[in-house]
C-alpha cells in the first residue's frame, strides 16, 4: 500500500499534483511516465542533484530519506516510486489500466528488490566520471545527509571502494530479473495482463537502464534470447508517455 504521511509542513496549503523528481533518476522517470499515461495535470520540482538540492531542510523535510521521486497530493506526501504508481491508479482510474495479470505483485516486489542493484551498476558504468565531484563534496554531502546508507553508497563510490565481486553479483540479479520478466512474458501480453498497466511502467524504466547498462558491460543481460522481453520493451518504449516521461529528461549522451 503506498505510504501516505500527512501535516508536513507547506505541503497542505499545495493543491493538485506535485511532483519532485530528478531527470535520471529510473524512480522518477517511471513516476512521469505514469503522469503523461494518466493525462494528468501536474507541476514539476526539478530537484538538481549536482546544486545539492536534495540536501535542503526544506526537501529533507518533505522526505527524510533524502531520495526522490516524492508526490504531493492535496496535502499528502506519497514516496516510493511503485508506491506512487499503485496511489495514483486508485486516485486516477481513468484512463483504465490492465489489473488482471497474475504476476503483478511479484514483479513490483522484483522491481523493489533490483532497485540498490541498478543503483550501484549506474554509478560504476555509467556515472563514474562524477566520482572525482563526488569525492570533494563528500564531507559536505555526509554532514548534510541524513540518510545514513545514502552516505555509505556515495562514501564507498567516490573512493573508488566498490568491489568487483558487488559488480559482478548486482548485474547477476539484473540478468535473473530480466529472465524473470521474459518469462512471464511468454505467459500474459502485458506484464499487468491484458492491458498495459503499473507492473509495465515499473518495469520500463528498468529495461531502458538494462539496455543502457549492457552497452558498458556486454552481456550483462546473459546469454538468453529474451525476445518476449526485447519485444515488450520496443512496444512500450514507443509510447508517447515514454519520450515525455523519460526520454526528453535526459541528456543527450544517454538517449
């Protein structure tokens, strides 16, 4: 069920949909194209992530943990991005999505679950040239952090001190997870059943980071075939909501 805190402060004078995101953050990206799929109105707080904004008392305030994407709706503060996605559908029903795959919430519960894994492999692959930035400002960073295992994870990335055996078994959990997901491909149309719905936008953003991932590191995704999943993800990538959610968010190097 999402988590729903209520009486933070500036946040119930705020009416409609707000959301704070990050443009490369996979969470938020799932969150837009959840918005753009709803047709739903919606005002943006960009949170720069290279001015420290997350490190503010007014976010860390909104959410303590420190991370993003974080949804306000009239008053209630929603987080965690398959959380926000589930809150949305019961808010917004309409346009209808399918609800009647079998698998539904044990590919939310996999999403979950990959998320530190997809976390770690896009910071050693794909973002390790912030390392030396990161390394400077880390002092400052861990002051202001609350968030203790945020601390950690960018402590042991801006000094160099991730090991190549967390490498080597976070992208041996992305490549089961993505047999996983082609399996149950093989079964229903969509990973949400019948229809498209929440399990395939949780899991979209996750595909475009694998395909990004695997050009760093070849077969990262293993040697299976995963044509349901290759299929699935060229159908859903061309979707309107995915250019605006996900792709026109980042820079050009990653598209």
């Amino acid at each position: 069920m999402p988590r729903v805190l209520k009486n933070i402060e500036d946040i119930d004078s705020m009416s409609g949909l707000h959301l704070y995101h990050a443009t490369v953050s996979n969470c938020s990206q799932r969150v837009r194209i959840m918005l753009e799929e709803k047709e739903l109105n919606w005002e943006s707080h960009l949170i720069d992530f290279a001015k420290s904004e997350q490190l503010t008392e007014k976010f860390q305030s909104i959410n303590p943990a420190g991370v993003v994407p974080v949804l306000a709706h009239n008053g209630a503060i929603i987080t965690e991005s398959n959380d926000i996605l589930e809150y949305i559908e019961q808010e917004f029903p309409s346009p209808q999505m399918g609800k009647d795959g079998q698998y539904i919430r044990s590919l939310l519960d996999l999403s979950n679950a990959v998320q530190a894994d997809v976390k770690l492999l896009t910071f050693e692959l794909i973002l390790n040239k912030m390392r030396p930035f990161e390394a400077k400002n880390f002092e400052d960073y861990a002051k202001r952090q609350g968030n203790k295992s945020l601390v950690e994870f960018h402590r042991k990335f801006a000094f160099d001190q991730v090991s190549e055996a967390e490498i080597s078994n976070a992208a041996d959990s992305l490549s089961k997870a993505a047999i996983y997901v082609d399996t149950v491909l093989q079964k229903e149309e969509w990973l949400s059943g019948k229809a498209m719905g929440v399990a395939d936008i949780s899991w979209v953003v996750n595909g475009h980071r694998f395909y990004a991932l695997n050009a760093t590191m070849p077969n990262l995704l293993g040697m299976e075939p995963l044509t349901n999943f290759k299929n699935w993800f060229k159908n859903m990538s061309s979707r309107k909501s995915f250019k605006r959610g996900l792709l026109d968010y980042l820079p050009h190097m990653m598209r």
